[in-house]
C-alpha cells in the first residue's frame, strides 16, 4: 500500500464515461435559463408574488422562506432559493381543472395519462367521487363528503388507516394523528416509511433523537462532509451552496455513490455569480463508487482504516459510547479482502477516505436514499453513525451525523406523532393525557405493511393527507389490487395524480381539494430536515370558482363528526392558534411554537443539536451497534422468470429521481444532467452492454421478479459496471422488494434486473 493515502486521491470515480449529451458541470446556466423562462412568463408575476410570500419553500427539507422572507434561510443569507422551489410553484399556480373534464373523461381514460399529464390537468377544483361501478369520477356536495367519511370511520380501529405525506403542514399533521390515535388505532402509515424510516430507527437506539443533530449553522463549521447515497444537486439543490463555501474554506467532500453523479463533481451554483455559475465549483475531494448496497462494508472499511491509521478517538469511545470494543474487534477482524470484495472499492481508495477523516477537525456525515432503501438501510446508517462516533465527530459544533431529509415538512410528520415506530416516551405520556386513556397497544401499519393487510382484506377506510400511494410503492400491481380492496378512500389533495386514477377503492374513491402552504386563510407551521421550524402567513388563492378548503377545515369537521368533542372541540382548531398551543404543550422541543404568533419568531427545535457528546439514551451515552456485512447475492435470471435461452444481462437497478420530478409527478420527461432524453431509459456502463452487444439507443426490455419494460433505451453512462438506474415511479410496475424488517422501507436501491435486447428470441 502506497505510504500517502492522499496521493490516491480521486475527486472524479473509476467509472466515469458520460454519454455525448452530458454536460460539463451540474447546475449552472441552464439554472438561470429555467427562472428566466418561467419568471418572465404570463405566469411570472404570480411566481414571483409565491416566491416573496412568507412562507417555506414547497419542496425539499433543506427548508428556506418562512418569515426572512422567500429567499432567506435560517443564517440570513440571501439568494437561498433554488428553481425546485420554482417548479413546484409552476405547478401549484396552474387554473383549477375545468368541471366537464371528469364528466367527459372516463377513467379508462384518465388511467391512460402519463404522471406529467395527470399534474398538468391542474388544480382540483371540488370534491368528486367514484362510486363502485362508476367509470368517471362526479362532483359531490360537501354534506354526502362528511356522511360517507363519517360512516366509514365506524369501522373496528384496527380496519382504519392514514397514509400521509410530508407537504401539509405540522398543524395538519397533528390533527391527523389525534383523530387516528383517538379512535384507539395506530394506523399511521407516511411517506417516511419508504424513505428515512431507517434512519430514525438506527438514529433512536444508537443517539436518542430520530433527526439531524447538525445546524446549518453547525454545518459551517465543518472541514469535511461525507455526502453517501444523496444526489444533493437534484434533490436538495441548496446544500451545494453549503459544500461550495466548505470546499472555498478549504475542507473536503467525500462523495459515495455508485453513479458519477455530475453536479456532485462539478456545480456551478446561482449564488455565487462571479466565481461559481458559469465555471462550476469543484465539490468531490474524493468520490467513492461502491456496488450498491454495499455501503456497510465501505465504511466498515473506513473503521478498518481508521484504525490502522491511529485515528481512532479511544478516550471519547470510552468516555461517551457503550459498545464500542465489538464495533472496534468488527472492523479490526474482518479482512481487507472481504471488505472490497463486497464493496468493490480498492483499500486504497478506502485508506484515502479514512485520511481525510481521520486528519480533519470537524467531519459531517450525511445521507439520504442511496443508504436506506435497501434490505440493510438500517445497517448501512449504524455503519455510518459508528464511523462518526470512532472519529469522535458526534456531539461538537462542527461535526455529527445529518440524514438529508425528503419532503419539506416530512420531518415535522415525525415530530407530530404521525409514525408507526415507537414514540418519545415524553410525547406518549402527553398524548395519553390528552386522549385520556393509553394509546393502543397494536402496532400500526406502516406503509409497506398497509398496503399487504389491505391486500388481505384487512383495511375498509384509509385517509390519505397528500401523496401518490399508489405509485410510491413498489409493485404497482399489488398497489393496486390491495387499494382495490378497500371499501372507502378519501384522497386529500392539491392536484390530480396516478393514485387518484389507478388506486380506485372497492366502494367509494373521494377527492378532497385543497388548498397549499401558501394559500391558507390561516397560518401553519412546517419543520426542516435541520430542526427549524418555519412560519408560514396567511395567503390566498388564485383559483377561481372553486370549492376548495384548507386541509385543516376538513380534518377538524371530520374529526368532530366522527368523535364529537372528543378529546378536544375540533372545531375551534379551526383557528390554528388553538392547535399550536396543543402542539406546544404535547411536543417537547417545540415550546416556542406555543407563542410563535405573538413572537413571530421561527426556532430550532430543542435538544436536537448536539454540541456536547450527550445522548438522550438510558445511560446518556451513545449505544454503538455492530452491523452485517451485507449479503449482496442475487437471484439467476430464471428466478426473475426469463427463460435459460435468454441472451442478456444480470444487473442491478437503482430507481432514482431525475432532474425534473418531484417523487412521484414528473414535470420534464428528461434528465439533461444525466444525458437521459426520456423516463423509459436504462442508464448503463457501456463495457456491460459491449458484453452483450447492446448497443447505444438500441431498443430493450428490462425484467424485474413482477413484470417487464418493453422499448427501453438504452444510455451508456457513468454507473458501475454491474450497476444500473433507472427512474421511479415508472420502474415501480416491475418488481416487488423485500423491506428491511427493522424500519419497513423497501429496497428501492438494489433491485435484480434482467436486461435483453427485443428482437431476441426468448
Ligand atoms: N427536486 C426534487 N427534490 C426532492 C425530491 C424530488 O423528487 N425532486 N424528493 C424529495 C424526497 S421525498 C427525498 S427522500 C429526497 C431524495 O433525495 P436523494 O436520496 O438524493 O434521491 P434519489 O434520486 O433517490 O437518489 C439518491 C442517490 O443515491 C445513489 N445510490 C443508489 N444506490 C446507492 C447505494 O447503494 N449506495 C450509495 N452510496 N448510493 C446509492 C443514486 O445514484 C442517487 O445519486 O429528495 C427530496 N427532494
Ligand atoms: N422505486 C422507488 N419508489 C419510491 C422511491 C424511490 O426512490 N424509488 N422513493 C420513495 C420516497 S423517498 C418517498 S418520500 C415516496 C413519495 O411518496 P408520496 O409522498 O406518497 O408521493 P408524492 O409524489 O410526493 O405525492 C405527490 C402528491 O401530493 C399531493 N400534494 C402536493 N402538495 C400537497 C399539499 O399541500 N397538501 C395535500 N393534501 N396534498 C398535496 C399532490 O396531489 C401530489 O400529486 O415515494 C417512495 N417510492
Ligand atoms: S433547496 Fe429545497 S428548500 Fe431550498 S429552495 Fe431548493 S427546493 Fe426549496
Ligand atoms: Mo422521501
């Protein structure tokens, strides 16, 4: 091994060959090109006035707006607003949907449109139904809503459900789960569970919290970030920002993805115009390109080096962790062989890794996607808290572990008890006091587990707060024969989507229309992936003629309807303020919002941030946790049903995000930064197609273990060899995943694919 890790320094991975279209750096001027556009488009006034408006951003959990103003975060700095936050205006703002298209358009015809032309229908502009039989969806007074809701609410605790998802806002969300909780069920169901659910389960048994313990404000202190299994370019755009001035300051970006993601690279970012828009930033000091899945035995690997290197911080494992001997002997007896072997990263390149951590003084750690949806996505995010804690980057300003949240309020879900996990024991006893008798002793459904017990005629009412359902699950054909098994869905929604169209109920489908975040006729909350909570002001809408309500109207009356004055008056939640002081009394934390709309002041959520090595475990240290070297083994091709004559290739996919979507809506059908034209594309390393002779653009099909992609185009591009990407929800048709038992999320990231050409003769 070479003497100085560093010299192996790579901040471009092995397998880096883009197509002819990519280009040079992510970000940059097609940035500016977009808010052009659309800023100075007929649109562009009222996309400027939501811009403006005091209010979080709609999008992502990084989190800007709010009371600052639309282009302000929590630090003060200006121009913190990226054209996600534009696209998700752009399709909020579009003219309510035209009454005669449901009565015109069937629902054969409907389940037709593409995910892009469901959101381009428009706004839902009155509640409809479809009742058992019905080939269209009609219009339905609100008294016939409220009836059916309420009856359906009857039903034995444990045959109800909620799934929601994180737009709506912490007053909402808190609603929801009192009433839920209130009819002594648990059936919580959230976006979360296919996300960062195993974050939250590592996070509480290891640390005590089930969140970020790093500050934005935290966060700039730090000399190294370790960004694994996030494609932050896309997804949370202003985190860029944070790694450009880290990178100016001198620190370094670990970056770990099987893909080469450019805009992780490169980035030219619109708040630095001189020095960083048209040339583009240099983000990845070093950019690792593990075998997905494999993220355990990588960092396994760091400890290893860690180790070997005297970076290992024995007085803080001793002082402030329980456990650590067998994670240390972990790393310490499993052979370099059997690390890169399964990790397929060189020791070299692990060594370096371990070098920049180890000589730094303030490591971040963070993650998303690429580290949770798997089969161990618990493991891979201990794997990862272990190697903060043996490198004593958790409990100091500058330093600790930050899973980079999804939705922009998708945290503030959690933080209201809208979850199926285990709660804070303080957030427990407080709701048991309120609803003045003990929660339910049955563990609620989590997502996966909603949609399997609806497909076992074990669910007859299910709300849903926002969201796709349907499409976010893997499998779409049990999605939708499970959702098809429930009598009654109340869909609650901004905008029409797949799961209004496919995921029909077995008695009555109702759509709910409402308003958003920026809309309101009063004002609500919203808590960022960094602990902040954010004030959103009264707004008003542009829709005209419509019927729409704000989500608290029908949660209130609902829940009056269904409980009473049980165990609060609902109705006066009408007026937010009411709920605010409920969530500031019930939610330890968030004292401050009990005040907020005298104070107007935003806050960071108590005790979250970890400034000292103090955990809010039992023993008030961090619990270390040894983890299995993941078992990567796939099944042969005839297990995925392709007959022994085939001529193809076994492959692993990744279901990813493009550019342009927003989870499940897409809102442009190509990924410019990955060189993909369309959404039915396989991105591939152009050394396993020459295997197989496939060619560039040349025509395939895709088989998962539940169903197959015909015509898919083929694009060469820089993802290991073995590897693949494709996007979701499309990709959702054809296979079902295992989850990881510990937090329900499904293996989104690591999904067996057989790939051969269409004129093949199979
Ligand atoms: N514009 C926009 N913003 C969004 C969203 C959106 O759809 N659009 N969605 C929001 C939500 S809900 C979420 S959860 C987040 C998602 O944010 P991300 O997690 O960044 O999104 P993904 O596209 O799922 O992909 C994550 C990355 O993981 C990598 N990856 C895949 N498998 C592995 C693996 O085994 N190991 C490692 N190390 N990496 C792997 C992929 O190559 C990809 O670059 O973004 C949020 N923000
Ligand atoms: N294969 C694969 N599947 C995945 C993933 C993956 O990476 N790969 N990622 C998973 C992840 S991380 C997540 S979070 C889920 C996302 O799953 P969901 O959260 O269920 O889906 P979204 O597409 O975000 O939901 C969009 C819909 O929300 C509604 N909506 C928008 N704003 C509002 C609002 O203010 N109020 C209300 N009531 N409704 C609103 C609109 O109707 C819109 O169509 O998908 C998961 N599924
Ligand atoms: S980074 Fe996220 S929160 Fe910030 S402006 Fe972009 S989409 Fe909105
Ligand atoms: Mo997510």
């Amino acid at each position: 091994m070479s003497s100085d890790p560093l010299q192996n320094l790579q901040p471009i991975p092995p397998a880096h060959e883009t197509n002819e279209e990519t280009p040079a750096i992510g970000g940059g001027l097609p940035i500016i090109e977009y808010w052009a556009e659309h800023t100075l488009s007929p649109e562009g006034p009222k996309i400027w006035k939501t811009l403006l408006h005091h209010s979080a951003c709609l999008s992502c959990s990084w989190g800007t707006g709010g009371q600052k103003g639309g282009f302000t975060n929590e630090a003060g700095e200006k121009l913190q607003r990226c054209m996600k936050s534009v696209e998700a205006i752009s399709a909020e703002i579009q003219p309510a949907i035209p009454p005669q298209i449901f009565a015109q358009r069937s629902l054969a015809d409907l389940q037709k449109l593409s995910s892009r032309d469901a959101d381009r229908l428009g706004r839902l502009g009155f509640p409809m139904i479809r009742r058992a039989g019905s080939d269209y969806y009609e219009r339905i007074s609100w008294g016939e809503v409220y009836t059916i809701a309420t009856t359906a609410f009857q039903k034995a605790p444990e045959r109800v459900a909620s799934y929601s998802s994180g737009r709506s806002s912490n007053e909402a969300a808190f609603l929801l789960q009192l009433m839920i909780r209130a009819l002594g069920s648990n059936n919580l169901a959230d976006c979360s569970d296919l996300c960062h659910a195993p974050s939250t389960t590592a996070l509480s048994e290891m640390l005590g919290t089930k969140t970020s313990v790093v500050s934005l404000e935290s966060l700039k202190h730090a000399d190294c970030v370790v960004l694994a299994g996030a494609n932050s370019a896309y997804n949370h755009p202003r985190l860029m920002n944070e790694l450009i001035e880290l990178r100016d300051r001198g620190g370094k970006v670990i970056v770990i993805n099987p893909v080469m993601e450019i805009g992780l690279v490169k980035f030219g970012s619109p708040a630095f115009p001189v020095t960083s828009l048209l040339p583009g930033s240099e983000i990845s000091s070093l950019y690792l390109q593990p075998i997905p899945g494999s993220d355990t035995a990588l960092f396994i690997g760091i400890q290893k080096a860690l180790i070997e290197q005297g970076f290992l911080k024995q007085s803080y494992l001793e002082a402030y962790t329980e456990n650590w001997q067998a994670v240390v002997d972990q790393a310490r007896s499993t052979p370099w062989e059997e690390i890169t072997a399964t990790c397929g990263v060189s020791q070299a390149e692990i060594a370096a890794a371990a070098t920049i951590i180890g000589a730094s003084k303030g490591v971040v750690f963070g993650w998303a996607m690429g580290i949770t949806q798997h089969r161990n996505g618990v493991d891979n995010v201990i794997s990862i808290v272990n190697t903060a804690l043996m490198s004593g980057n958790v409990g100091r300003e500058g330093a600790g572990v930050m899973p980079v949240r999804g939705h922009s309020n998708v945290q503030g879900f959690g933080s209201m008890g809208v979850t199926t996990a285990k709660l804070k024991k303080e957030l427990q006893t407080k709701l048991e006091q309120l609803l003045g008798k003990p929660l339910s002793k049955t563990k609620g459904y989590d997502t996966r587990s909603l949609i399997e017990a609806a497909d076992a005629d074990k669910v007859d009412t299910l709300l849903c707060l926002g969201g796709n359902l349907y499409a976010a699950n893997p499998d779409s054909t049990q999605a939708k024969r499970a959702l098809g098994k429930i009598e009654t869905i109340i869909y609650v929604a901004t905008k029409p989507n797949l799961g209004h169209f496919h995921g029909l109920a077995k008695h009555n489908t109702i759509v709910i229309p409402v308003l958003n975040r920026f809309e309101n006729p009063h004002k609500t909350t919203v808590e960022s992936g960094n602990n902040f909570v954010r004030f959103n002001d009264v707004g008003e809408t542009h829709l005209k003629d419509v019927d729409v309500i704000p989500e608290i109207q029908f949660l209130t009356e609902l829940a009056a309807r269904i409980h009473g004055e049980y165990p609060v008056n609902w109705r006066r939640l009408q007026d937010t303020r009411y709920i605010r002081e409920l969530i500031g009394q019930t939610v330890s934390g968030y004292e401050k919002i009990a005040k907020i709309d005298e104070t107007n002041e935003e806050f960071t959520i108590g005790g979250r941030i970890l400034t000292t090595p103090k955990f809010s475990t039992p023993s008030g240290k961090a619990m270390m946790a040894t983890t299995l070297m993941p078992d990567l083994t796939l099944p042969t091709p005839q297990e995925l049903g392709v007959p022994e004559s085939a001529k193809g290739l076994l492959l692993t996919m990744m279901t990813v995000r493009s550019y342009s979507q927003h989870n499940t809506v897409v809102y442009q059908i190509g990924d410019k930064y990955r060189g993909i034209p369309h959404r039915n594309c396989i991105l591939i390393n152009r050394s396993d197609a020459e295997r197989v002779n496939l060619q560039q653009h040349q025509r395939i099909t895709v088989q998962g273990n539940a169903g197959k992609m015909t015509d898919v185009e083929v694009i060469y591009g820089p993802v290991r060899p073995g590897a693949s990407l494709m996007f979701y929800p499309e990709a959702n048709a054809i296979f079902s995943a295992p989850v990881d038992e510990r937090a329900g999320t499904p293996a989104f990231k690591r999904v067996p694919i057989f790939v051969y050409a269409d004129s093949s003769e199979i």
